[in-house]
C-alpha cells in the first residue's frame, strides 16, 4: 500500500491533468444524465440517529481486509439489517476501490450512495455522479491552505477546478450533496466558511486509533442547524451518548470494526436513546 501523500499525489495526476473542453463536457453531460439522486439530507434530518455503513476491501493501517468485497451485495444486506445510506470508497490506491464499487452500491439497494474519495477536480465529481453517487465525502485536509481566499476568487474568471469552491458549485449543479470529514479545530474552522452541506468528524488519529472525544470538542463548536456525522466509536454506550450531543448520523467503518457490518448494524440499531 502507498503512503497517503502518494495517494493524494496519484488523484491530483488522475483528475487534475489537462483535458479538453469536450472531454470536460462529456463528462458534465454524463452526471446529468444520471438518474435523480438519493437525498443524504433526508437521512440526516430524521429524528433517529442514522447509521451510514463503510464496506472497505483495504485501509491505510491494516492493508488488506476483504479482497473479495462484494460491494453490491453488502449494500442489499445492510439496507435489509437498518442501514440509513452508504459510503464507497472510490479511491484506489489505499483502500483498492473504483468507479465500479459506486455503480455497484448504487443498484444493490435503495439507500443514498455516498463516494469516499480524496476529490481533487470536478472531473472527478462529474465522473462521480455519472456512476450513481448521490454524495461526497471528502477530507478538508485537501484544501485548508490551498483554497483561493475571496479577493482572489474575485479576479479570477470563476473559481479553480481544484478548489473546494468549484467542486461544491459542480456538485450542486448535478444534484449531488458534500460532506467535508474534518479532525481538528483548524479544519473545523475551515469547513463552516464553506458551502458544504454535511460535517464528518472524523475519530481517528495518524495511526488509525479511535477517540470519540474528537467528536464531543468539536461538536460543541458547530453552530446549530449543522448536520453531523461522527465515524468510528469504540464503545456501544457511545452511541446514545452521540445521539443525545447532537450527531446526527454514525458512520460504521469496516476498517475499525471487528464484526461485520451487517452485524454492527443488529447492534447499533437496537440501541435505544436512552441507553
């Protein structure tokens, strides 16, 4: 497995090399022709807290996990154990996803397809859409630093393909929703000057070890009306606890669970709010 700057480094030489304005628009065109979107939003404003399932064939800490994935089939049980949406990892090179995963999630069940992936261009979210995702999610790390500040977006003739600005315009141009997954208060910061419509605070640290205290400091800094995931807990008495904070969604990481999903679904469902 590469490291995650050779990661980041493969996806910007993927999707942010030079094509042609056909090119470009061939793949515009695709997005919105794809059938109508599933809403993420829907999910995240209902009263119960939602559960998002994360199937993974690889991750950056422990390699290869499920090289057999069947992404299409997890997607038809999960939804069946209770699941609220679904996050593919389209990205490649750490975790071994692909286009075909999102395709595959997309008609295996009904739920709101989310794509995980380091998205660096809106070629990358046009290619997204056209393969049936309903939603991004992708790291804030990517553009806390890079983005254009609003005195240079204004002389410049629209905003960079490779801005977070420009892939949150083409996003909501195809009907498909943003979450921006954030870790710290510097990221945070970042994410509520943006246009995205969803926060995932992200418990994991550099080493893939899990501390849901990410969750409860930074939530304490979202303004109201902000939907929230949190990903990865590490104790079921968590859950209630997240719920009763304000998260409004759990997102259930394969890479971090021991059982399967399908089966960390029986058990986080049937937890009450008042557990």
């Amino acid at each position: 497995m590469s490291d995650l700057s050779d990661a980041i480094d493969a996806a910007r030489r993927t999707w942010t090399s030079e094509g042609t304005a056909d090119e470009l628009d061939t793949l515009r065109s695709a997005a919105a022709d794809a059938p109508a979107a599933r809403s993420l939003a829907e999910v995240l404003s209902e009263d119960v807290l939602g559960l998002i399932v994360e199937p993974k064939r690889a991750t950056r800490q422990r390699g290869t996990i499920n090289p057999t994935l069947d992404v299409a089939a997890v997607a038809g049980e999960c939804e069946q154990a209770g699941a609220s949406a679904m996050s593919v990892v389209s990205e490649p090179h750490l975790s071994g996803g692909s286009l075909d995963d999102v395709r595959a999630a997309r008609t295996g069940s009904e739920l709101p397809v989310i794509a995980r992936d380091f998205v660096v261009d809106v070629r990358q979210v046009y290619a997204l859409r056209a393969a049936g995702a309903d939603a991004l999610l992708t790291p804030a790390s990517l553009y806390v630093g890079r983005e254009p500040s609003a005195e240079e977006l204004a002389q410049l003739d629209g905003a960079p393909s490779d801005s977070l600005t420009a892939i949150v315009q083409a996003a909501h141009a195809v009907g498909m929703e943003v979450v921006l997954s954030v870790q710290t208060e510097e990221e945070l910061e970042f994410a509520l000057e943006t246009d995205v419509d969803a926060l995932n605070i992200d418990n994991r640290d550099a080493s893939g070890a899990v501390d849901v205290e990410c969750t409860f400091d930074l939530l304490a800094q979202v303004p109201v009306g902000w939907p929230v995931i949190s990903e990865s807990i590490d104790a079921l008495d968590q859950v209630a606890k997240l719920h009763r904070a304000g998260v409004d969604a759990l997102l259930l990481d394969e890479g971090h669970l021991d059982t399967g999903l399908s089966s960390a679904l029986a058990v986080y469902a049937d937890l009450a709010l008042d557990h």
